[in-house]
C-alpha cells in the first residue's frame, strides 16, 4: 500500500482502516480450506512458512484482487463523498 501522507496523516490511518476492513471481509468470506489453498498459493508454497506468513501473503493477495485505490486516489474520492467511506467503516 504505498502511501504519500505523513505517519501522522489523519486521512492515511483512515485509509488504512478501510482497506484493512475490505480485506479482512473478504478474508472472513473464504471457508478454512480456501484459505489455505490460496495461503499456500500467496507464499509460493513454502513449506517453512509460518501462520503470520501465510496470512500476511494472503491479505496482500486479497488486497490486489479487491482493486482497492491506491492513498491519493482514495482520498480524493473520501474528500468528494467522506459519509460513503464513514458509514463503511462504522458498519465494521
């Protein structure tokens, strides 16, 4: 997730919460098998692999195939529309 805000940017950790919200759906729509199938696949399968590995290649594998806009792109859409992005958050 490359990022141009500051460490202190309001607007990133707020993007950062929303992108971790759409993954971790996403991640919570998969049944335990697929997440391993698509874990081992995100890793390149490696057999020393440890969960948080696993899980790390996978969330960024989710990451990319949701399309989730990069920083700026995002926060020019939450600065036309900040109550759709919000409402997405609050609903968890």
């Amino acid at each position: 997730m490359p990022h141009t805000g500051g460490d202190g940017d309001p607007l990133w950790i707020r993007y950062v919460d929303w992108c971790s919200a759409r993954v971790a759906r996403r991640f919570l729509e998969l049944t335990p098998d697929e997440i391993w199938e698509r874990s081992e696949g995100a890793s390149g399968a490696r057999a020393s692999a440890s969960i948080a590995d696993l899980a790390r290649s996978l969330s960024v594998t989710l990451y990319h195939e949701l399309a989730l806009p990069r920083y700026a792109e995002w926060r020019a859409l939450y600065e036309a529309d900040p109550a759709r992005f919000d409402a997405e958050l609050s609903e968890g």
